[in-house]
C-alpha cells in the first residue's frame, strides 16, 4: 500500500511540475512577444539575429 502512494505522490508532483514549468515558458514567451511587437521590425529583427 505505501508503494502505491509514493509512487501516486511521485506522478502527481511529475504532472504537477511539468505544468507548472509549461506556464513559465508560456508566460516568458508572451512577455517577450509582447516586448518585440512594441519596437519597429528591423530592430526586432536585429535583436533576433545578434542573439543568436
């Protein structure tokens, strides 16, 4: 019994992860959208190409 709730807790806490690691891409990758869509195409374009 105690084998099924450790692993239960293990695949909750994986699941719960998980989703909470989505959100903070998904939460960066707005904020960045939203901070390039203020500033004109060549400079976003510019910042793009020298990061990389």
């Amino acid at each position: 019994m105690l084998r099924i709730d450790l692993l239960f807790a293990l695949k909750l806490f994986a699941a719960l992860g998980s989703g909470l690691v989505a959100g903070v891409f998904f939460a960066f990758s707005t904020f960045v959208m939203l901070a390039l869509a203020r500033i004109p195409s060549a400079q976003g374009i510019g910042v793009k190409v020298a990061k990389s």
